[in-house]
C-alpha cells in the first residue's frame, strides 16, 4: 500500500512539470486586463494597451505566457532595452515618455503574466 502511495505521489509530482500553460487571454479578457496598481495601469492604458490588447497589430498580448516566454527567456534586461531603445515595431520607450525603467519593468511583467514573480 505504501508503494501505490509513493507511486501516486511521484506520478502527480512529474505530470506538474509538464503542466501546459494556461490559455491565453480571449481578445475581449485583454482588452479588459490592467495592472492592480492604478498608476501602472494609467500608463498601461496611455501606453501599452493599444498594441498588447489587440491581436490584429501581431505584439505579444498581455498574459499570453506562450508569446512572452520566448521573449522572458533572453531576460528582463533585453526586454527593458527593446522596450526603451523599441525593437521591430515597437517604438522607442513604447510612446510612454514619463515611464521610468521601473515602470517599464512593472508593466513588462505585467503583459508577461510574471507580475507575481521574476520567473
């Protein structure tokens, strides 16, 4: 019997490592989505929404894990830069001229999913 327990519970332990993320956002939950914060999501709103909301403009949408962890994985570091110096079509500082690199950082995590943690 203790065996079947063990089993059982090492079972369970690996399928979680495999866990599939969870779907991303439907086009009218991230238009929706806002930092907790009330100052991040001002500038969420003045800034980043009218490209991370909308899927027609091909820029990751905020919370989809599957987009951003390509992207989470070169780390904060480049991603601050892409977002202040712009990178593709994302323009420089993404249109926010009073964000601060802590703000940039915020809402990075923020469109990432990650706002809990840095991982």
């Amino acid at each position: 019997m203790r065996g079947a327990f063990v089993f059982a519970a090492f079972a369970l332990s690996v399928s979680a490592c495999g866990a599939k993320p969870s779907a991303p956002p439907t086009p009218e939950q991230a238009l929706a989505l806002r930092p907790a914060d009330a100052r991040l999501a001002a500038l969420y709103e003045t800034s980043c929404h009218a490209c991370h909301a909308i899927p027609e403009t091909a820029a990751p949408m905020v919370h989809d894990r599957a987009a951003w962890d390509p992207r989470w994985k070169q780390g904060e570091a480049v991603l601050l830069d892409h977002t202040i110096q712009g990178f593709n079509a994302m323009p420089a500082t993404g249109q926010c001229a009073t964000c601060t690199p802590d703000d940039f950082k915020a809402l990075i995590r923020f469109m990432a999913g990650r706002e809990d943690s840095a991982t």
